[in-house]
C-alpha cells in the first residue's frame, strides 16, 4: 500500500519497527519509549523539511488544479491536487 500511496496519491507512508518482536509484552513498552524518544522526536521534527504550498496561476492568482510539479534531480512528479 505504501508504494500505491506514493506512486498515485502524493502520499509517503513509512513503516517504523522498534524492535524484533512484534507484539512486545506490556511490561517492556515503557522501555521500547525511553529507546526510540529521541529519534521518534527526531524524525517528526523532519517530517516538514522541504516545499509545501498551493500551485497559482502567474497572471491570475487562481488555482492549479492538477499541475505537475517536476523537481531537477528527483525522478517523481507530484501532481497537484484541488
């Protein structure tokens, strides 16, 4: 689903896994936090790094809707949405 999402609806999902077991008892969740506080803190900070905004006619200042936006060097368009 996380390649679909990003491939059709502009949307980047990631999976995180904090440990090799899936379902850790409730007595070790508490340590699995104090473990990955930081570097969770840390990746949501990044999370809005980069270009954000709407897409806008020159001359009118209307709306774009469905407008691909083409960065140099990065091999995916984003199309826009309304």
């Amino acid at each position: 689903m996380q390649d679909y999402n990003y491939v059709w609806a502009n949307c980047f999902e990631i999976t995180l896994e904090l440990s090799c077991c899936k379902y850790p008892p409730t007595s070790e969740l508490q340590k699995e936090w104090e473990n990955n506080r930081e570097s969770l803190l840390a990746f949501i900070e990044m999370v809005h790094i980069g270009v954000k905004g709407f897409v806008k006619d020159a001359v009118t200042g209307a709306g774009l809707d469905n407008a691909t936006i083409a960065v140099a060097g990065i091999a995916h368009n984003i199309t826009a949405g309304k």
